[in-house]
C-alpha cells in the first residue's frame, strides 16, 4: 500500500474544521455564502489542530467590508515568542464586492444577521460559511426540540422493531 492511499482528500468530513451548532438552533438560515478569512500564520497551525471555537461568533459589516468578530482561535503552546497572539481578534472576510452589496441590503432589513455557520479547507484554504438568518422566537426552539426528540424516539423504536 502506497504512502498517498492512506491519506484523506480534503472535502469530505475531514475539511470540517469546526461547526456552530448554536447557529442553527438559535436562527432560521435563509440563505448561505463562503467566505475566505484574512488568517496570521499561528492561527492556521492552530486550525490544523482544530483549535477554534464558532459559538459566540458573529459577523458584522462595516464600511463595506465584513468582519467576523468574537471567534476564538487559542494559540498553540508552541506559537513563536517573538509574537503576542490575540486568540479573539477581530478577522476580515473576503467576499466579492456584490456578494457584499447584497448582504448590506439583506442586513438593513429588520431581523436579518449574518452568523458564522461552519469553518472547512476548500483547496488549502480556511472558508467560513455564512447564514443570512433570521431570529427564532422561543416557540420555534420548542418545536425543533419537540421533533429531534420525536426523530430520536422513532429511530429508537425501528432499531428495537417495537
């Protein structure tokens, strides 16, 4: 057996780097984008460890230009000395200027965000995807309890042949 055949290729579950659950649970996602991320060299090395958490994160928009804030990204133990590592920076996204107009215009409406959804290599590249969501009311989280509940019960049922 070759040396390259033990290897995964990035873009299956492997590119995954992180995912925010929280996301999904908290926001109805209307529409997605991918965005790139503007990345010091030890925030890499610490992607590649899978050192980040997307929980808390959010996206802004200012001046035309967007802006991932709030995702933390600790620094390994071996980061470089000569460096102060900020693991909660503020990151620019790249994004194609009418990608950015677009959301400009979707976020100007009321109850509109951007949140970060997931962080994956695409080609040796960090990509962030982004939910243009809308706010769930607290009915809404009921309901998505009450059928993850209803999915769990029935695959339990199945497996048991009840």
């Amino acid at each position: 057996m070759s040396k390259k055949a033990g290897k995964k290729k990035p873009g299956g579950d492997s590119a995954t780097i992180a995912l925010n659950k929280k996301a999904r649970f908290d926001f109805f996602i209307e529409e997605r984008l991918e965005a790139g991320l503007v990345l010091h060299g030890w925030e890499v090395k610490s992607l590649r460890a899978g050192r980040i958490n997307l929980t808390e994160a959010y996206v802004v928009l200012r001046n035309g230009e967007a802006y991932l804030i709030g995702c933390n990204i600790p620094p390994l133990p071996t980061a470089s000395t000569h460096i102060n590592p900020d693991p909660t920076r503020t990151r620019k996204l790249l994004l194609h200027q009418r990608e950015l107009a677009k959301l400009i215009g979707a976020t100007e409406q009321k109850g509109y965000t951007l949140v970060p959804l997931d962080l994956h290599w695409s080609r040796g590249r960090a990509k962030l995807s982004i939910g243009l969501a809308k706010g769930k009311k607290q009915h809404d989280k009921r309901a998505d309890i009450k059928e993850r509940d209803w999915q769990r019960e029935k695959a339990r049922a199945l497996k048991h042949g009840v």
